[in-house]
C-alpha cells in the first residue's frame, strides 16, 4: 500500500510538472515572437502600443518618409457620445513588472466603474484582473495601471469616455517596465506641449491644418522628448464635433 501510494505522488507529481510546462509553453507560443501581429500605430521601444476609439472614424496621416514619426492616427468623434478607448500593450516582458498610464484631456469625462480590462473585467472589481488600477497618475483623467501576471505578455484597458468640448485636442498613453516613470516633468510638460498646439487649430476639421503643424513646429520634437525618457508610447489625435 505504501509503494502504491509512493507510486500515486510521484505520477500525480509528474503530471502537474507536465501541466504547468504546457501552460508556460502555450503562453510563450500565444506571444507574438512570430510576427503575427503587427502594431497598427504607436512607438514601442520593443513592444507594441495602440490607441483606439471604437465606432469612431479613423485617418491616418502620412508624414514625410524621413520623419521620426511617420503616422498620426486621428479619431474624429462626436460631443457628448459615449466612446470606448481602447489602450493595449503587447509583446511586453512576459515577467516582472510592467506599468502603464492614460492621459485624456481635462475636457473628458471617464466612467471608471464600468471600465475592463481586455477579458471584459472590471477594473475596480475585487476579481482578478491582468491589470490593476493604482489610481490618478500625475493629475484629473490620467489614470495608473500596472500589469498582473508573470505570463501576461498583452494587457490594456477599456474606457467608456465622452468628449465635452468641441475642437482639437489628444490623448495619450505612456508604459514602462521600470520602476517609475523616471522625469514626469519632462514628459508632461512634453505632452501638454504637444496639447496646447494641437488644440491651437481650433473647431474646424482639417487634416492638412494637423500635417502642417506636425512638419513646420517642435510638434515632432516634443513626441522624440517623450521617446527619449526610454518610454513606450502613443498618441491619438482626437477631433471633437
């Protein structure tokens, strides 16, 4: 009975050692080593960033070739509509830590408690989450998130969010797998920066009036600021109408 039982242990042991290797296996397999996905906009310093609005149209501006930021990404929404910003992180550092943050303009109103993660959770439900809120970041409507999981290499955020004020203006998400965000200054003055004189072409709609301004300002300069803190980092143009 005691070698049957010896017998057992050591099987049931060889099975769960099999089982934890499949699910580490499958989750390295599930990352996107391979190419397959391929980020649709967004500067990531080996991970992929990606803003998006769903039920928003969406243009794409083509800069000069040579430029260090060849495409801004506009979403043109309506006021006071309710939206869903779509902020994902992936091919991150499948261990340790990784955080991130989204920044929206003072304009914007955020329902918090209806916002997920990408599996549809809640982000301030007490279930477990492959991201949690730290609460505001560096002021109103930038909110701090860190990522949940050793084998999470794709995490992001959803949030209901509607546009009270009519015109220009951005939004914006930095990550990091450092332990801060290192010169906040820097990067918010940079991202404010890069606000003042977005929102400078006023109320009415024009994507010339935006390449213009991003080719003939510190516009560019100001993003390469922001990239050069080490920083994952992307920037929706928003225009509200």
């Amino acid at each position: 009975m005691e070698v049957n039982l010896v017998q057992k242990k050591f099987l049931m042991g060889i099975v769960v050692g099999l089982l934890t290797i499949g699910m580490i296996a499958e989750s390295v397999a599930a990352a996107p080593w391979d190419n397959q996905i391929t980020p649709k906009s967004g500067v990531g310093l080996g991970s992929y960033v990606s803003i998006s609005i769903e039920n928003a149209k969406h243009y794409s501006i083509m800069l000069f070739p040579n430029a260090p930021i060849r495409v801004l990404d506009v979403w043109r929404v309506k006021e006071n509509t309710w939206y869903i910003i779509e902020v994902k992180y992936y091919r991150i550092p499948l261990s340790g830590q990784y955080q991130f943050a989204v920044i929206l303009p003072e304009s914007a109103e955020v329902n918090l408690k209806e916002a997920t993660d990408l599996d549809g959770k809640k982000i301030l439900s007490d279930e477990y989450k492959k991201v949690e809120y730290l609460g505001p970041w560096l002021g109103r409507n930038s909110f701090h998130f860190k990522k949940e999981g050793w084998l999470a290499w794709k995490v992001g955020v959803r949030l209901p969010t509607k546009f009270t004020k009519r015109g220009w203006t951005i939004i914006g998400t930095v990550g990091t797998s450092m332990s801060s965000f290192g010169d906040s200054g820097k990067l918010i003055a940079s991202f404010y920066g890069i606000k003042r004189l977005v929102e400078s072409l006023g109320k009415k709609f024009t994507l010339s009036a935006l390449k213009k301004l991003a080719l003939r300002s510190n516009f560019i300069g100001l993003i390469v600021t922001i990239i050069e803190t080490g920083l994952n980092v992307d920037i929706g143009f928003i225009y509200v109408g």
